[in-house]
C-alpha cells in the first residue's frame, strides 16, 4: 500500500471517528474519573528498559510519568511548562517516517514535546525512517506537561495508528 494511501486512509477513519487529523484519536475521560492506562509493558530489546504498548514505536515508560516542574534550578525553570525526558523506541523495518502527538483526555491542558537548551517547543515529533537499521533504535526527547491528569499518545506509523494512555504525576505549573 502506498503511503498516500495509508495516508488517506488514517484521516478518513480519524473523522469518521469525529477526530481531525492534528487531534489524538483516544477515548475521552470525565475529570477525575479513572484513567484507563495503557497496560501492556515491554522490553523490545536488550539496548533499553521497559516500553509501554506492543507497537511499532514505543516510550519507554510505565503507564505512570512522573515529570518535574519548572521549578528553578530545573532544567524547565522558566519555561511554564514542567517535563520530563523520555526515550522513545522505534522498530527497524519502518520505510516510513513515525509521527507522535499527545493530549490530555480529562481536560483540555496541552501536552508538547521537547523545547529544552534552545530548542522550540513542538507539538508533536517525527522520527524519520532508517532503511539501514537492524535493531531497535531511539530518540530521546521530553515530554512537557502543565498539570497532572490522564493522558494519551497516538503513534501514527506505516501500519496505522497507536494509542498509549498513561496517567501524568507532578505539580500544576
């Protein structure tokens, strides 16, 4: 298939699901109802630690982040938002490049990725594909939060779409 129409066919079942393209297609959650995390945890390869979901790509974490404030002193002092630094996981074999987003299921606080050092805040990241790969590669980054609460990524990759739900620890920023 190709990846136009693997393309295609993601965002048409993202709206027919009532999600536009740039949202996370995850299960909605009432304020202070239970968040339903993610439970399949594992460990890909030998290079890393535990991962959380099965699929082609993978952070490695449990279903709970705990992430530290903006607190001075801390590498998000100033910044507004807090974090914390996660190592994703990506299969070998994937001709095409991963994409993953995140949003906040129980309530409407945003969720960015990286802006540490000089870096901008991004709203999502894009692993590019390595055709030369033959083991599990990473990409570090950070996972930058403004509250506590349930959470989800979805991982758009060559074989659809994934979503990882995980309950977020840490101070309101």
């Amino acid at each position: 298939m190709s990846r136009a129409v693997r393309a295609t066919a993601l965002v048409l079942a993202l709206l027919l699901n009532g999600c536009a393209p740039d949202q996370v297609a995850a299960p909605s959650v009432t304020p202070g109802g239970d968040c339903p995390v993610t439970r399949t945890v594992t460990r890909p390869t030998a290079r890393g630690g535990d991962t959380l979901g099965d699929g082609p790509a993978r952070p490695v974490m449990g279903p709970v982040l705990e992430y530290t404030g903006a607190r001075p002193g801390t590498l998000f002092a100033g910044s507004g938002w807090g974090g914390a630094k996660v190592l994703w996981f990506v299969a070998p074999g994937l001709r095409d490049p991963v994409v993953i987003k995140g949003r906040r299921l129980d309530g409407d606080s945003p969720v960015a990725f990286d802006g540490t050092q000089g870096e901008p805040l991004r709203n999502e990241i894009t692993i590019p594909p390595d055709p030369r790969a033959t083991d599990w590669r990473d990409r570090p980054g950070y996972v930058r939060l403004k509250t506590p609460g349930c959470y989800a990524f979805q991982i758009e990759h060559q074989d659809g779409s994934t979503v990882l739900v995980f309950e977020a620890v840490g101070p309101a920023v």
